[in-house]
C-alpha cells in the first residue's frame, strides 16, 4: 500500500468509529461503468457495485444528462411540501411494472433500511395485526427494526438489543433444509410462538443477500403465498439487493408465479443515487392516514431522475437478458474450476445475482474465502464475500460491463482461486 493510501487510512481510523467497516482500504478517486481507479491512480474492475446499487455502471452517460438537467431546475422541495411531477410519473411506471396484478400505488424514500419500516407500517395498519416473520439469513437493514428483522447476529446485532418486539424468525429453505421442511417450521411457528390471527406480514427476499446468495426455491415461495393467503397475512417482497434487472427479470419475483402483496426497492433503482421505495397493492398503500407516510428527503428530485434513467437504460440496453448472459459466463468459468479446486462447493443464483460457496473438509471455508478476496483485489478485481459464515463470494458486476472488461476480471478471478487453492 502506497504511503498516500497508509496516510488517509490512518486519517480515517482517527476520524471514523471502527463500526463503520470497509470491505477495503482503497479509496476511490474516479469510476467509469465496471472500472474504478483509486487515489494512486491504480485501476481495478468492479464486482462490488457498491453492494448491487450499480447495475447500470458508475456514471451512465444518461444517468448523468438526466440529474445535471434536473440540478439545472431545483434539488430539493421535500414532496410533501410542494411536489413535482417526476415523482409522479416513476410512481406511475412502477405501479404498471410491478408483478402485482390489480393497481398498485408507489410512494418512495431515501433508504432501502426506510423501505423495510415503511412496508412494515403499512402491513400494520392495513391488517390491524402486529407480527411479522421474517427469515434465517435474511438481511433488512441496520436500523432497530432492520435489526430485529436480519437473521444474522454479526456483525450486526451485536450489543445493540433489545430490538422491537413481535418479530419472529423461520428456517429459510437452504443448504440441508429442505421447502417441505422449512413450510413444516413455519407452520410449527404458528403453534409455539406467533398466533397467525397476530400476523401483519411475511417478509422475504427473493434470494437472500447478505445470507449467502440463496435463491427461494419456487415451491417454497409458492407455499408460502398459501400461508399468507390462508391467514391473512401479507407477503412482503424485499427486493432491494434483486431488483432491476439483477436476476434476468426486472423484478426476482418474476421468477416464481407468485404475486407479494408489498415491493421494498432501493439500491439499483437509482443508479447510485440514494433512492427507495415501496410498491404495493393500491387498498393496502392507502391504509395510512395522510402524514403517516414520507421524510424529508424521500423522493428526492435527483434520486428521481436517475431513477427514470435507470428504467430507460435497462429497456433500452436490455439488461434483464444481458444479467442471464453475464450470469451463465461466471457459472461456466466457476464449473471449469470444480474439477481442479476441491474448495468450490456450490455455485448458485439467478440471472446474474450469482456466488460461490467455498467449504474445506465439509465445514464453511471463511479463511480460504478470504484468500481468494485478497488475491483477487492484488490482481485488481474488487470482491465481496457473504454467508452466515463469511465463505461465499457473491458477484454483482455492473450489467453494463464490456464484455472485454469481464473477460479480463474472471481471467483475474480464475487465477485469484487458483492461487489461493495452492496456499
């Protein structure tokens, strides 16, 4: 590491609590769509995207033109103040585009963390019930509730408790739990511990995140619409790590013919811009009274206009079958390792949402995984790892990336396992 880069890492450690962790210690100076140099001037490829907020690449030329035309007009007026139209019409294209038959009505924020609350607010109130369920290795944000709903102690619940109540976790269907026996613990839930007449809502993602890039099996999640629709409860889709065009549809929950009641959206929605939603059927939105909804900041006016962008490019660019030909080349490159990296456990995903899980002897491979990060970032690819044990690599690559560009980074990939297969 050069000295300017020792330098500023020592200014952050000074001026920055430890509890905001880094995935690295490079800091950015300039990016373009899946490349990004840092302050040395050094150049690496982009398989982080800011945690799956990037899928229309750093910079989008039309991103850009759209948010300097509106910086030309006004950047803030708090919609609920005096609002603007823009807001309006990305309601009205999410309503038409979201895979919930019937009409929808869509109001937005600034978080996806705000997106979770507000969906849990507005299962409350329209069902008159306080429970939710959340999942095992689910992942909604780092607020309280947030907090409350991850199925996933560290780092993140660690020595912030207690968190609200009414909040009830389920086995997800992964690894050696099977959809009939996962359904089995939910409905087991009902006799021990949640009443189900005291359910607002269930609240999964369509393939889990943070818990290790799992996607829900198709008869898990039609099981679970069942449920929901035997005891009132509503479904809540958490699409903000899935959404736009990451798993080859535009929504994950394309994927499965089931309907959720409520959509959290956030992340890649806005291309980098902060911007959240949540889209739901139009009774169930308008369950709260005026006021009961908003935030100073959600809707902004540039999160707005990249976020009409950002629909544009994916038609445009055709995105949702660009992530199914980028997803099949890291599968195919990753099958090509098997044979000769014990390591390699499972490669898994949808579209190209998609990770390797690395296992030595039959147990979680954390250190390997580790390895195969640090290798990958000297060689110039930027990665994150994921799991409940910290021994799953998830790529999430910019859908836009060249396809030059992603050849060089899984020829960087490649050796980066290689390499860490021999220590």
């Amino acid at each position: 590491m050069s000295i300017k880069m020792d330098n500023w890492n020592n200014r952050r450690l000074a001026a920055t609590p430890r509890g905001v962790g880094i995935s690295t210690q490079v800091f950015i100076a300039k990016a373009k769509n899946a490349e990004v140099w840092d302050i040395d001037g050094r150049r690496y490829i982009d398989f982080a995207a800011g945690i799956a907020v990037l899928n229309t690449g750093h910079l989008h030329p039309k991103i850009k033109a759209a948010v300097s035309a509106q910086l030309d007009a006004f950047s803030h007026s708090c919609y609920q103040v005096m609002p603007y139209t823009s807001y309006v019409v990305l309601a009205e294209k999410l309503d038409q585009l979201a895979p919930i038959s019937g009409p929808c009505k869509s109001f937005f924020l600034t978080t996806g963390a705000e997106a979770v609350e507000n969906a849990i607010k507005i299962a409350r109130v329209a069902t008159g019930r306080a429970g939710v369920i959340a999942f095992s290795g689910g992942f909604h944000g780092r607020t309280l509730l947030g907090m409350a709903l991850t199925g996933k102690v560290a780092p993140y619940k660690i020595g912030f408790g207690p968190f609200p109540a009414d909040v009830y976790h389920a086995p997800f269907p992964s690894g050696d739990i099977s959809s009939g026996a996962a359904l089995a613990c939910l409905k087991a839930l009902f006799k021990s511990s949640a009443d189900p007449k005291r359910i607002a809502a269930i609240i999964i993602e369509p393939e889990q995140g943070e818990g290790g890039f799992y996607p829900v099996p198709r008869e898990f999640m039609q099981g679970l619409r069942q449920i929901c629709d035997e005891h009132g409860i509503l479904l809540i889709a958490d699409e903000i790590q899935t959404g736009f065009a990451r798993t080859g549809k535009l929504f994950a929950m394309e994927h499965f013919d089931v309907e959720p009641d409520l959509i959290t959206v956030a992340k890649s929605l806005a291309g980098g811009f902060p911007l959240s939603g949540v889209i739901g059927r139009a009774a169930l939105m308008d369950a709260a009274a005026p006021g009961g909804l908003g935030g100073t900041y959600g809707g902004s006016p540039i999160g707005i206009a990249a976020a009409l962008a950002v629909l544009e490019i994916i038609e445009e660019e055709q995105l949702c079958e660009r992530a199914n030909i980028i997803g099949n080349k890291i599968k195919a490159r990753l099958e090509g390792l098997k044979a000769n990296t014990p390591q390699i456990h499972d490669i898994r995903g949808l579209g190209a949402m998609v990770a390797v899980e690395f296992t030595e002897n039959g147990q979680p491979a954390a250190e390997f995984t580790a390895n195969v990060k640090a290798q990958a970032q000297n060689l110039g690819l930027i990665l994150l790892s994921c799991g409940m044990y910290g021994n799953v690599i998830r790529f999430l690559c910019p859908l836009t990336i060249e396809d030059s560009v992603l050849d060089e980074a899984l020829g960087m990939l490649e050796q980066a396992i290689k390499s860490a297969s021999k220590t």
